[in-house]
C-alpha cells in the first residue's frame, strides 16, 4: 500500500491532524458523509477540515518519475 503524505499538524492553528486520514479515508470510502465524519473525529474548525477536504493523492503519479 501507498502511504500518502497528510501534514501531521493543521497549518493554521497547529492541531494534530495526521493521524485523523487513515480513520477518515476509511469511513469516507465506506460512503459516509464527509462532513458527519469530521464532525465526529473532532475536525471543526474549516482549516483543518480543508486539509482533508481538499487533498489529493498524486503520490502514485509521482513516484513514476523516480530514477
């Protein structure tokens, strides 16, 4: 498996966000509402909820320019 790099604090305000992606990618995939599953894993403020929001995985499409 791939691991993804999701910053380990929210830029804004510093809260450890990390160790949130692995819980919310799971549950997001499963069909949960994004937004119910942020709630739930403590993520309120827009800052940190942007983080998840608004990642994206290029790391497969990346890695294929490795020599």
């Amino acid at each position: 498996m791939i691991k993804i790099i999701i910053p380990v604090r929210c830029f804004t305000c510093n809260k450890p966000v990390g160790h949130l992606w692995e819980d919310y990618k799971k549950r997001t995939t499963a069909g949960e509402d994004a937004g119910n599953v942020m709630d739930q894993l403590g993520l309120k403020r827009y800052c940190c909820r942007q983080l998840f929001l608004g990642h994206v995985d290029l790391l497969k499409e990346v890695s294929a320019f490795k020599p």
